[in-house]
C-alpha cells in the first residue's frame, strides 16, 4: 500500500480484489497487535508502529534477494533491480549519464533512481545511497568514498568576452555572480567568496562579489552560468565535460572554492548484492581518472 499509493493501487498490482487486500492487511494488524497505518478520507499514513514495521520487513526481503543473488551467481546472468537515492545533482550529472551503458552491459538488471535532496537519512531504504559532502564529513553510516571534486569557479566564453576573464581572486569583485546560499556554522549564510589555494598551501582569500542570481538549485545555476550570466561555483565532477568542450572555463584554476566527497552508502547488511557490486565498479569504471576516489572492485 505504501509504495502503491493505497489499497486500490495495491491490490491492481497484487492482481487481487481490494476487498481482500484490506482484509489481510487487518488481518496482519490484528495479528500484531498494532495499527501500521492511519486511514483518513483523503489518505494513507503510516503509523510509527507502522514505519518500524516496513523498515525490518523490507530488510528481510532484501536479504532473501540478495542470498538468491549470492547462490545464482556462478551460474545465472545478474538480473534484477538496484534500487538507488541520490541528490538531484548526483541523479542527472553523474548517475543518468551512464545508464546507456550500463544497460548495454548489463541488459536484465533496471535501475530505479530516486531522488531526495537530503538522503543521508534514509540509507537503510535502498540498496544504494548517492550523497555529496564537504570535506571532513563524519559519515555514520556504511559507505565508501566513490569520488572526490573541487568546487570551481566556472563561466561560459560569452561572459567572459562580455565581462573579461578574472586573473586573480579580486578580480572577482567586478564579475556576477550566481550563488549559491552556503550554509556557515551557526546557520549563517557566508555573503563573500572564500577561496582557497588548489595545492592546500597558503592562507584562503575572500571576495565581495555581486551576486546576480542566488538559488538553492545547482542545476539552475549551472544552466545560467552556461547561458553566459555570469560565473559560479561547480562541482568539477559535475562540469568535466562542459569544461573539456569549451562550454565552460575554468577559471582561476590555482585556487578552489572547496573539495566534496562522493560517498555510495548501503545499507548495514553485511552481504552487498552482486547487481550493486557490479553497479558500484561500473560506476567507478566511468568517472573521470582525477575523480576516482578508490580502484575498481575496492571496497
């Protein structure tokens, strides 16, 4: 009922009447003991009870699937479906790009990409969890680092030919910016650019730079900035191909805004399904060889 959407939904999928679908599901809550789900005119909720109650069911049958995975793989073709989180950005730049290929590789294995973007917390409902962080990110979950990316400065040729290229970070005060709010301890909001020397040595500069376009978006900055209204700060991994075709310049490439981390989390199952594994070092596979954060098959 709750990936379907209600009762009725449920019972099309199970190809069962919905009469009866409602009787085994009060059915399973007399047997527990316990309400697992709020029922109103307008709609389903589930209960705390409830949601316990789907988070342990749902590893058990993740287990079941992945022990079937275990003994069939010596002998059958991966087949099946990774189920992944991701946010928004790491979903449309770095997890779509390579879906093609993967179904070139791998035809009998879907994906199933969710997005969400704070997925730290939900970890355990996925196979998979796609999550950028900044530098010196305690991650208390079960996950490995897939890649690592400068923040960039980034601008499209026609700026630059309307507003000239910035040769050092002052430069910088004359330029539009498209910024985005970075949250600072304390949940301020930083208003001037920091940054700091690419190599980690030297003390960091900060800018006031004009900001013509602020979003909590980084694909409407990304978009704008292609569009030549100005320069922002991007995620290398997320530009490498814009920046090799010349759609974008780098700019002030002796200096970054900081370094994130790619982290693929899983659940805290001990046994990771051969679909993901294989998802996992495909994935590594098709970044960019100064993004890699581990060799194929790692981890």
């Amino acid at each position: 009922m709750v990936d379907e959407g209600g009762f009725a939904a449920a019972a099309r999928a199970l190809d069962m009447s919905p009469a009866a679908v409602t009787r085994l599901f009060g059915d399973l809550e007399h047997h527990l003991g316990a309400r697992l789900m709020q029922r109103t005119t307008r709609k389903l909720a589930l209960t705390e009870a409830g949601e316990m109650y789907l988070l342990r069911v749902r590893g058990i049958l993740a287990e079941i699937a992945d022990a079937e995975a275990a003994v069939g793989h010596s002998t059958q073709e991966l087949q099946g479906t990774v189920h992944i989180l991701a946010s928004p950005v790491l979903a449309a730049y770095v997890l779509a790009p390579q879906v093609a290929k993967w179904r070139q590789r791998y035809p009998k294995v879907a994906l199933e990409i969710s997005v969400d973007p704070f997925p730290h917390n939900r970890v355990d409902e996925f196979d998979v969890t796609f999550m950028a962080v900044d530098e010196g990110y305690d991650a208390n979950v079960v996950a490995r680092p897939l890649a690592t990316s400068d923040w960039v400065l980034c601008a499209a040729p026609a700026y630059l030919q309307r507003a000239g290229t910035p040769l050092q970070p002052h430069d910088l005060s004359s330029h539009d910016y498209l910024k985005f709010p970075w949250q600072q301890a304390g949940g301020t909001t930083n208003r001037r650019l920091r940054l700091h020397p690419a190599n980690g040595k030297g003390e960091p500069v900060e800018v006031d730079v004009p900001v013509a376009l602020q979003s909590v978006s980084f694909d409407v900055l990304y978009r704008a900035a292609l569009d030549g209204a100005g320069v922002a700060v991007l995620s290398r991994l997320m530009v490498e191909k814009h920046l090799a075709r010349g759609d974008l310049v780098h700019l002030l490439p002796d200096w970054v805004f900081g370094r994130l981390t790619v982290f693929a989390a899983v659940p805290s199952r001990k046994l990771l399904p051969a679909r993901t594994r294989a998802f996992l070092d495909f994935l590594n596979d098709g970044l960019p060889a100064q993004n890699r954060a581990f060799a194929p098959g790692a981890g």
